[in-house]
C-alpha cells in the first residue's frame, strides 16, 4: 500500500491518479492530513504502508517528500506560483509527474492526464481554428504526453469534428437502452449484467418495466431530432428472438426515426446469436451490430468466462454477412489473462480473414467490482506482459487494414497507463460511440444503471441523472426513474 497524505483535499483527485498511474498494481490510500514534522513513523499509521508520500501545498508553493522505512528517501520544494486556479492546478500536475518519474525512472505515455476524454483538448482547440502546430505545442508543454498519442488524438479528433459535422448533433438527442443479461459473468466485467441462469426469470418483468420507461421517453423531446439509437448491456442477444422483436417493436413505434443517422445493436456474445435473432435485427432496419470475440484463442476465451469457442465467432459473423449485415464491428480486449504478444497478433490475423466493417482495441481495466481484482492473488503468475506493444501491434494492424481511429477514451486502472481505440472503415464509424464519449449530445439513457447525460451547449453545462443498478429495485422503482427524469426536464428546459 501507498499512502498519500495532503494538505489540500481540493487535489484529492488528480493526484491519486497521477500516483495510481505511476504505481498501477498498488493499493493507494489518500489521508487529507499532513504529519507534524512531515515525515511518517509506524506509530502515526492505522494501516500499514510499504510507502508514504507527503504533499505540502500551499498558494506558493509544494513540498514533496517520499517516506520508507520512516526514512525520507526522496524530497523536492519547487514553487507554483499562480493566481489561475487550472494553470495551478497544471503546474502542480506537472512538478508531481517530474519528481514521480525522476523517482521511478518511468514515463507515462498520456502524461499528466488522467481523465477519460484525452481526445477533447484536441477536439476543442480544433473547433477554436488552432493550429496542429498549436495543438501538438500545447498537449506536450502543458500536459507532458508523448509524440504518439498526441498524433492519435488529433488523428481522432479531426475523423470526431468531420463526422460530427454531417449530423446536427447539437439540436438532437441520442437514446442508450440497456439489456443488463449475459450467458455468463466475464472474469473482468463489472459492468451491470445479470447472468442468464440465474437472473433469466425476471427478463419478461423487466421489460415490461423498459417499455414503460422508453414510452417516457418517446415523450421527452417532440422538438429535437432524434440521432442515434444504441441498444447495449450486458448482452441484448440473450433476449430470445421474440422478446427482441418486442422491444425493437416498441422503440420503433415510440420514436420518429425521421432523421436517426443509426440504430446499433450490441449483439456481443457469439452464444447469443442465432439466424432468428440476426433475422429479427435486420427486419428492424438495425444498422449497426457488434459480434465480439475479444480474443480468438480457445485457451482465453475459457479462462475468461466467455462460454463460447472461436469457431462460433466465425460461423456468427458469416451468417450475419449472409443475412446483409453490413456494418458489424467486433472487440478485442489487450492484456487479458494469460496472454501474450504472439496470442494478439494471432487474434488480429485471424480477425483480418473476417474483415469487420470496424475494431474496437480495449486495454484492459481491472474494475473493482470485477472477479479478476477480487480473486486476483489466484491470477497472479497470468498477468499478461508487453501491453503497450500489443497496443502498437493492433494500431499497425488498423493501419493495414484501413481502418481510421474515430473515437478514443481511457478508464481507471488501465494496463499501462493506456487507452481503448475505435477504429473503423471509412464510412463505417460508430456515431453514437463519438457522441458519448466527447459529450457533445444529451443521452437519454434508459434500463438499468442508465445515466442520462444532459449536455448544455450554450452554458458549457453536462448534468447527469441516474437510474438504480439493481433489477430487481429497477421493476419495482421504474416510476420513480421516469419521475427524476422528468423532473430533471420540466426544470431545464
């Protein structure tokens, strides 16, 4: 365990970050007290720490200090004298990444950012007619983040702009409706979902509560232009053939389809997928579909809880080519368990014999709540090495390929300190990806563990109301989540 001790709980944030982005496999404990005499004896602590770090901030000034064994092996006292509370905030960043990276002999490829959105600073200067020059200029003197990722968010940010463009985006909304079944909980998920065999008894309860609640929201917005439609979870293919023609039923009827640009649908999980749930798709006018395999070794696939084989992948993905599914995009996650440089190159080529319409490259995150973290001592000896290349590796492959990288973002606890990429053939990108990420549009988000995102484009204002996570408290509470939406609307709008 690391322990940080602040004067200011105002930096709380960034600099757990920065740490946990230096130290990714250690617990870090932030305690808002600084020790009289700055420095840590066994005595002082509750819990033991193989490490403190002492962060003295005043208006002026920052005194670093790094405690072992209550020796002080590392100290800096730099100034940061400003009266702009974010340069403040920047050069304190900075002088933390410095001392950091001078202590440990590393470099962290983004940098001092430690936020999801990266892609923004580009995206923003562009839309303020900078210039790359600037814009490079500015990402790697105000943020530190290397030459690379800076031509990746700019290569981003300029395919985001263009595509965002094509579609008023600011006068529409986008609808997110969740399916939170799987055939099978993933060894690294901690998304809402409910596995089929033991939850399967409440899916007819809980649509019914869905449907209630997408009736709300056909409602919510007769003036605005209804953009994209994206149906995720979970795994909306665990819904049987019947259920799904219900519910794309139901949206189809509810909403005016007039000026939606597409209509996904995360079909995911090979074992999912049928001819009649793919025929159901199709005859809805889905546009858009996910079959993805995240990896094409049999080896990871069971060890991972994915309870199907790589030859469902590829006898999934022809039937949906051969029923006319045109835009299918598939996952792959990097550093998954047990895996090597050999085993991600072997998941791209056998990928490229299929040939998606788009790729999305994840770096794996270990969530909390994910049953890799909790039972993470009995994964230890797996942990998958080389992360950063295999991100390279799949980033040439893309270019091969001919896939363009269109939307970008970042978790906590990513493997290395990196990023997850949607690539995507010309012409096949992902809007509603574009659109959440750079929270350029309101989401209405419906199901549960919903979040609507209100975006106000005129205040520079993103309000957000939630929807419970339990199924259960869903169908029992489904009024009371269409009553905070509405009066989140009547008092905005």
């Amino acid at each position: 365990m690391i322990k940080i001790y602040l004067s200011n709980e105002e930096y709380h944030y960034d600099i757990h970050a920065l740490v946990k982005a230096f130290y990714p496999e250690d617990q870090v404990k932030v305690i808002v007290q600084i020790p009289d005499d700055n420095t840590v004896s066994e005595s002082d602590s509750d819990e033991e720490s193989d490490m403190d770090m002492i962060f003295d901030i005043s208006a002026t000034t920052i005194k670093f200090n790094i405690i072992k064994n209550s020796e002080c092996i590392y100290s800096e006292n730099n100034n940061v004298d400003t009266k702009d509370k974010k340069l403040f905030k920047n050069n304190l960043k900075r002088l933390i990444y410095h001392c950091l990276s001078n202590f440990t002999g590393k470099e962290l490829p983004w940098g001092t950012l430690t936020g999801v959105r990266p892609t923004k600073i580009a995206y923003e200067m562009l839309e303020q007619n900078k210039s790359v020059d600037e814009i490079k200029d500015f990402m790697k003197e105000q943020y530190l983040c290397s030459k690379d990722k800076i031509d990746l968010s700019l290569k981003v940010a300029e395919r985001e702009i263009t595509l965002l463009h094509e579609i008023d985006y600011k006068n529409g909304y986008s609808i997110y409706i969740g399916i939170p079944f799987c055939p099978s909980t993933c060894l690294y998920c901690s998304f809402t979902s409910y596995p089929l065999e033991q939850f399967g008894s409440y899916i007819d309860e809980y649509l019914q509560a869905l449907f209630k609640e997408i009736t709300f929201a056909g409602t919510c917005y007769q003036d605005k232009k209804l953009s994209t439609i994206y149906v995720g979870g979970g795994t909306p293919t665990t819904l049987s053939a019947k259920q799904l023609d219900q519910l794309l039923t139901h949206i189809r009827k509810t909403f005016d389809f007039t000026y939606v640009s597409e209509f996904t649908v995360e079909a995911g999980r090979p074992d999912s997928i049928t001819m009649d749930k793919l025929k159901v798709l199709k005859n809805h006018g889905i546009t858009r579909i996910s079959i993805n395999p995240q990896t094409m070794n049999q080896n990871t696939l069971d060890l991972i809880g994915r309870k199907h084989t790589v030859k469902q992948i590829i006898e999934t993905y022809n039937m949906a080519r051969e029923l006319g599914h045109d835009n299918i995009n598939m996952d792959v996650i990097l550093g998954l368990t047990g895996e090597n440089v050999d085993d991600v190159t072997y998941t791209l080529n056998e990928i490229g014999k299929l040939s998606p319409d788009s790729l999305t490259v994840h770096t794996l995150a270990i969530k909390r709540a994910a049953r890799l973290n909790i039972q993470k001592d009995k994964y230890l000896n797996m942990a998958a090495t080389d992360v950063s290349v295999m991100l390279k590796i799949a980033s040439e492959y893309a270019k091969s390929a001919d896939y363009l990288p269109y939307y970008l973002y970042r978790q906590k606890n990513m493997t290395d300190n990196l990023e997850n990429v949607g690539y995507a053939k010309f012409g096949k990108e992902g809007l509603y990806n574009i659109l959440i990420m750079e929270e350029r549009q309101t989401i209405l988000a419906l199901g549960a563990g919903g979040l609507c995102k209100f975006v106000f484009h005129d205040e520079n204002r993103i309000e957000r109301v939630e929807n419970v996570k339990s199924l259960k408290d869903y169908i029992e509470r489904i009024d009371e989540m269409i009553e905070r939406k509405r009066i989140f609307i009547n008092n905005n709008y």
